[in-house]
C-alpha cells in the first residue's frame, strides 16, 4: 500500500498481460483508461481528490504502456485492450463499475461498455476519438512508417516530459495507433 500523505493506494501488477495498476477499494468503482502513450500514472491526482475519498479506483497501465510489458502474442487492437481491462476487473473483484477513457482510452472504454453493458454504470468519455476519421496524432503515427514514426515519437518525448511516454515502445505506439484508426466509429 502506497501512502500519499493521507491517501492510501495499492499498486500491483496481475493478470495473464501482467498490467500494472493502481487501486483503492471503495465504493462504487471508477475504472480511469489513459490514453495513447500514457499510463495510469496520468490519473494518480484522482486518488487525491477529495470529491472521490469514498470511491474505488482502478488506474491501470494497458497492454504495452507504462510498466506493463508489451507481448509479442497480443494484437493492441482496442477491443483487446479493453478485455485485457475487464480481465483485471474480474480478478480485483470488481463487477460493476463506471468507466472514464481519455484519448485513445476513450476508445478503450466504448469498447468495454459494448463488450459488457450488464457490468457498466456509466461511461465518461474525455478527449476521446469517437469517430472513424483520423486524429491527428494517431494519423500521423500510423502512417509514417518505421523511421518517421521513429522521429515523430521522439519528438514528442523531448516535448513533454512524461515519463510513460519514454516507457512505451515504438511498435506498440504504431500498433495501437493503425488500430485506432482502423476502429469503426465507436
């Protein structure tokens, strides 16, 4: 258990993908999907806000991002990132819960609310890539091929000093990326 001042937290790593998380128990769960390049570090400020003291959380890293490893036998297609996410709910015992996606965990968490409604409260989407076009980001990254792409996720680095940005590879960035924009709209 991580103590944050007077916030306590677990972080863990399970699960047949070994995602990393961050979890506290509490009422009426709040499952927080990051976004393209992220982890769940990016939502650790909500296991200080005061207004969500009483509620569970769950932040984990997907498939590949963050500290969680990528794998060779995983497709980083948005419906696999979202099962992998229900798969880790199902061994931290959470039933139902409310979904929160950013960006590409927009995505993510659509994907979860279709694969199970009966296990959904209530889907926030912010920042999320809800239509077939392209965003700008994962266009670019998609279609840059291996150096472009290469140069354009460095760039990005240098730019924002985020540290799961550096912990993400490359291939899994591009992967996740043409899955995005071969997603239908959500």
């Amino acid at each position: 258990m991580e103590d944050r001042g007077e916030i306590a937290m677990e972080a863990g790593r399970a699960g047949r993908w070994g995602m990393k998380y961050f979890l506290r128990k509490g009422a009426r769960s709040l499952v927080m999907v990051h976004g393209l390049g992220m982890s769940g570090d990016f939502f650790r400020g909500a296991f200080e806000f005061p207004g969500f003291q009483e509620r569970g959380l769950l932040a984990p890293d997907l498939v590949g991002f963050g500290e969680t490893p990528p794998h060779p036998d995983f497709d980083y297609s948005m419906s696999a990132q979202a099962a992998a996410v229900w798969s880790l709910c199902d061994l931290l015992g959470m039933d139902r819960v409310d979904l929160l996606g950013h960006s590409m965990g927009g995505t993510v968490a659509v994907c979860m609310a279709k694969q199970r409604p009966d296990r959904v409260n209530q889907l926030i989407v912010a920042e999320g890539n809800l239509i077939s076009e392209p965003s700008v980001l994962s266009a670019r990254l998609s279609s840059a091929g291996e150096a472009g792409a290469a140069a354009l996720w460095e760039e990005i680095i240098q730019k924002l000093p985020i540290p799961s940005l550096k912990q993400t590879t490359l291939p899994v960035v591009v992967r996740s990326a043409q899955s995005l924009q071969d997603t239908p709209d959500r």
